[in-house]
C-alpha cells in the first residue's frame, strides 16, 4: 500500500457521498488556500510588500522573487475572498493591502519593502508577470481592498502597473499580462489609449497564435502546452466573465469549450496531469481551465466530471508532498526535483498554482459542488483521441488510468530559432509523456527517443514537423518527422527521420523511417523510463528492422522515481531503413504466466509484447520514396497500414 507524508495543515474531514472518487469539497479548496497562505506569510517583509520565501534564487534576484510571493499568493487569496462574496475570516486582504501601499511606495529602490519596477522583457521582466497577478487580484477583491484604500496608494499602484504597458513583453502569453493590468485599470475608471492599446495589441497576437481544436501556440513556433490552460485561456475568459462582455466571452469561451473537449482527457484516473511542457512546477495549476469552464459556464463537461478533476489534481499533489512538512509549494513535482525547474523559477514560482483557486468563484450552491463527482475521462473506456492542431495524439487505458500523450507537434522552438542540440528540452524533444512518468534528465540516456549515433555522437530531436493525426474507433495515429541534430556538428547532410505512432489499448506500434544516414551510423529507439521492479512497467520490442534490445540505466531518474531505467532498441543503419515496434506503458497487474517466463525482457516485464503482432511486411512501392509498412494484429486479425510517400504518410486500420 502506498503511504503519503502528512499535510503541514489541516483539511476537512473526506466526504465521500459527493465526493465518491475523492473526498475533497469545497471546504477543502478553503482550507488549502488558507494552509498555503499562513505557510508563505510567516515570509513576509515587516511591510509585507514581498514575500522572501527560503530557496535558491531565480535568475530575476531575490526582490524580484520576493514581489513574486507576495502576487501569486495574493492571487489565491483574492480568489478565496472574492468567492466567499467578501468573507475573509484570516484577514488576507488587510494584510496585502498593506504590502500594496509599502511596495509601491518607493518602486526601484534596493530596500526591503520597494517593488522592482517594470521593464522589459531583457532588462528585468519578471515584474511584468507579476503585475498580472496583482492586477487580477486586485479586480477581484475591488469592493474589499481598492475602493478602500487612500487615493495616493492607488495612484501609485497605477503608476506601478502601468510600466506593465509600456515595456516589451516576451513574445508569448506575456502579451496577456499588460493586456490584464488594462483589464482592472479600465475597470476602475482608469482606462485610457494606452489601456486599449495593450488590450488590442494581446488580442491580434492570441487570434495569430489560435491554431484550431481549442489550442494555442504559446507565441510564433508550435510550444503546445499546459500554459493553454493557465495563462491563454484564463486570462481572456475570466476578463470577459468579470467584465461581463458577452460578445468576448461568446468567442473566447466557445474556444475554452473545445479545448477542454481534448484537455480533459489528459488527467490520470489518480488525477495526476500530463508531465509535460515547462513550468511544471505551478502542478494543480493544470486543473485551471477545468474550473475555468465550470465558473463561466463554457465547457463540454458535466459539472460532477469537472469536479472530480480539480479535485483529483489538487488531491494528487498535496498528498504527494508538493507542499512539504513547513506548508511551502516546493520546486518539483510531487516533492523538490530540479530537472522539473527552469531558470526563471525561483522559491515563490510554485504558486502560480494559485491559479487552480479560479475554482473558488464557483459559491457554495453553483453546480460545480453541489454536483456528485462522475468519473473523469481517463476512467471510462479505453479511449485513443488525435487532436490535430498541436500534433498530438492522446491514449489513455481504463484498467490502471494512464494517460499518454505522443508528442509529435510541440517542440518550443521559435520560428527564427537555429536548431542546437545543447538546447534540446527533455520536456518537449521525447516521441512521448504520461501521467505516471517522467522524462530521464539531460545527462542520462533519453527515454522514448529515436536517435542516430554517427561518429559516437547521438542526435537530438529539436523541431517537429508535424505529418497528420487522426483516430478511430479504438485505435488513433500521429506522424511527424524531423532533422536529428548533433552537439559540435549542428545536422549531416540529407539525414532525416520520419515517425509515426499507432496507438491501440495500451499497446503503441512504433515505426520510425531513418533516410540518408551516413556509413557507420547506428540507429537507437528507447521507451518509457520506469522505477525498477515498480507498479509501472515499460516494454518495448522490435518487429522489424531492429538488431539488439538492452536495459539502460538512468541514475538520476525522473520526477516519479529517483532511480530508472529504460528499454532500448539498436541497429545498424546506412541510407535508408525501415523500423518497427512495439512499446507498452502500464500499471496493469501481468497475469499470471501459464509457463516459463520469456528471456528477452527484465524480469519485471508486464505480460509479453512478442505475441501481440503476428505479421508485419515492409515492401517498397512505385515512385520515389515510397514504402508501405502493414501489421497485422493477433488478437482480432485487424490490420495497421502505414504507407510513405517523398514527405506525406498515410495510415488506415481495418
């Protein structure tokens, strides 16, 4: 039996009449709010401007990090009172009020209370993310906290605020956090060219950067990710919902409501979110635009399956450690783990998971508690959905409640970006993510990757481009191809990789087409990267094409595991070779074996992957660059399809 370290607060008792799948209720989101809040306020400056949370800087500074604590946990605050319709019985709001008119009172200037100002993006643009929060938290609370305060400190909240709107942001969502700050300034009269400036400015970017299927691009290249959900749908929804604009809300939300129609599959039956994209660290997070749905109305979900999700997320990670035995959101995952972090985090970035709280604006009679909990997505039948826009496609199993994701679209590589493998992102570049694991680091042997070794060097994959998705009934496909690039040696002339994935119950058919390697090259394909002897198990073996298959070790492990290790497949490769297997995730028990255990995996393996497929035939076609690949599987005698052609691939299943 799995045991959880103790909460450093305390929450309710479990109700399991409502809340069958996880006891949590409203009162839990409460409580939660309040144990993270007393947690980071023993923190505070004697003004309370900042919050100086104990940890390793980020690379903004410590008072960068410092007005970071203070608007992020604002933000979970506001979220708390405003949903309680004022009601705040701690008195969160007197004391960002006073940690307002103290860090605006002397913005830039190097003392313990002052507010770094806002700059550009590379000068000193962590303030500008800041600002978002403070701005949102303090439409939220407007009646309880800005109408009350002295009209010189708004004056200079305002003045503070608006360096947001005059300085360059990232060119990403940061375009929404100027466009926030003009949101709460024209809500309290405050509004202006400039105001409606910024405003315009987000929303040209953010209808450049909508792809289709509810996604966007978080800026010009194809970075798809959780920051859909936390940042690119929240922030104009919630400003239409608070606004009360119908026509914003009318395209914003018809958008959030299609993007939850894939993204609500995304969450293990133990409610854990895809380990994927960056920030990972902000973790129930993730549930944001769930609750976002439900609070405005604009989602596909019944109420009880929204439920059960956000709870399930916050669930996931408060008893896994994410808060740690002072109360404090740590830098990781479940607990501290470095390769989850970026350079920008710092001891307050957790709190970004302040964002999930947008559940509080549901009051205690909206449907999304007074609503039983059903089943979440991933807990129905075994479902396979492609979703096209971000390249991805989404296979999840019922029996053990994995999610996977096969990534074969998002890549976070702008579009004037040269490709370098020093700056491959183990948490874009892998053919594949879960629920239940991580990637292996840097320094370790990638997991679910396809490289070509030339000269004893391994390639990357950097760039993605995408070659079609699509799904049917029980089964789904995602193909993409991209250059390999080498550390010291950025490409080898005409060498490329083609990749398609077809994925059918918890089985994924892997097949990879390597054109114009050199003499010598050696081709490798790794799967998932598991604890040794674990309840998550990782299979992979070859069909066709391949040569040898191993064990690697990954000594630094993933966020699930301090120690992995991973299946690998090798071979020879000169010109071009056509390569097939099979690789398998589970948590599902392995039945019993009806005799000697098979000799070519660990001794941990799930139940046999070798008798799964029972024909595969690779022959060459008219025209140039043409081959069909064509399985057939044991179980129903339905054959896969997968035919190449000089940059297109085409795949049925019948």
């Amino acid at each position: 039996m799995t045991t959880f370290p103790a909460l450093a607060f305390e929450l309710p008792p479990e109700d399991r009449a409502s809340s069958p799948y996880t006891g949590y209720t409203r009162a839990h989101w409460e409580a939660a709010t309040d144990g993270l809040l007393h947690a980071a306020w023993r923190w505070a400056t004697p003004g309370g401007a900042r919050l100086d949370l104990p940890g390793p800087p980020s690379h903004s500074g410590v008072r960068s990090d410092g007005l970071e604590g203070y608007a992020r946990t604002f933000l979970a605050a506001a979220f708390r009172v405003a949903g309680a319709g004022g009601e705040d019985p701690h008195h969160w709001l007197d004391r960002y009020a006073r940690g307002l008119a103290s860090g605006t009172r002397t913005p830039g200037r190097d003392d313990a209370e002052s507010w770094p100002l806002v700059l550009d993006h590379t000068v000193q643009g962590q303030p500008m993310v800041e600002s978002a929060s403070v701005a949102l938290g303090l439409r939220l609370t407007r009646p309880w906290l800005w109408d009350r305060l002295k009209p010189g400190v708004r004056d200079r909240t305002e003045q503070w605020l608006r360096g947001a709107l005059r300085h360059l942001p990232s060119g990403n969502n940061w375009y929404l956090f100027p466009y926030t700050v003009a949101g709460f300034l024209e809500s309290v009269g405050r509004g202006d060219a400039e105001t409606a400036r910024a405003r315009e400015r987000a929303l040209e970017l953010l209808e450049g950067w909508y792809r289709g299927d509810g996604w966007y691009a978080d800026g010009d290249g194809r970075a798809f990710d959780h920051y859909n959900g936390w940042a690119l749908h929240l922030y104009p929804v919630l400003d239409a919902h608070l606004a009360g604009d119908g026509q914003a809300s009318a395209l914003h939300g018809a958008r959030l409501r299609e993007h939850l129609e894939s993204f609500s599959l995304m969450f293990g039956g133990d409610g854990a979110p895809l380990y994927f994209g960056r920030s990972l660290t902000y973790r129930f997070a993730a549930s944001a635009g769930i609750a976002l749905g439900a609070v405005s109305g604009h989602t596909p979900l019944a109420p009880g399956v929204s439920r059960r999700l956000v709870n399930g997320s916050l669930r996931y990670f408060l008893e896994r450690g994410a808060s740690g035995t002072d109360g404090l959101l740590n830098l990781g995952w479940h607990g501290p783990h470095t390769a989850t972090l970026q350079t920008y985090s710092g001891p307050a970035s957790p709190y970004w998971a302040s964002k999930a709280f947008v559940a509080l604006l549901a009051p205690a009679g909206h449907p999304l508690w007074a609503s039983a909990e059903e089943a979440a997505p991933s807990e129905g039948p075994d479902r396979v959905l492609s979703v096209p826009a971000p390249g991805f496609l989404v296979q999840s199993t019922r029996a053990d409640g994995i999610v996977r994701l096969h990534n074969h679209g998002s890549d976070h590589v702008r579009p004037d970006e040269g490709e370098s493998a020093a700056d491959a992102d183990p948490h874009y570049a892998r053919l594949a993510y879960s629920t239940a694991t991580g990637p292996t680091s840097a320094a370790n042997t990638a997991d679910n990757h396809l490289s070509v070794t030339v000269d004893g060097v391994r390639s990357a994959r950097r760039r993605i481009h995408p070659l079609g998705v699509g799904h049917g009934d029980g089964w789904g496909w995602a193909g993409s191809w991209h250059v390999p690039v080498f550390p010291g040696s950025p490409t080898v002339p005409g060498l490329r990789v083609e990749s398609v994935t077809v994925a059918r119950g918890r089985h994924e058919l892997r097949v990879h087409r390597v054109l114009g390697a050199p003499d010598g090259a050696r081709a490798e394909l790794t799967g998932w990267a598991t604890e040794p002897g674990g309840p998550v198990r990782s299979q992979l073996y070859g069909l066709h094409g391949w040569e040898t298959r191993e064990e690697v070790r990954a000594p630094q492990g993933t966020a699930f595991t301090r120690w992995a290790v991973l299946p690998r497949l090798a071979a020879d490769t000169t010109g071009t070779a056509v390569l097939v297997a099979l690789a398998s995730l589970t948590a599902e028990p392995p039945e019993p074996p009806s005799g000697p255990r098979p000799t070519a995996g660990p001794a941990h393996s799930a139940d046999p992957l070798e008798t799964v497929v029972d024909e595969v035939e690779v022959r060459r076609r008219t025209g140039p660059d043409g081959v069909t690949v064509e399985v057939r599987w044991a179980e129903d005698g339905t054959r896969t399809r997968i035919a190449f052609g000089r940059g297109t691939v085409a795949v049925d299943h019948a």
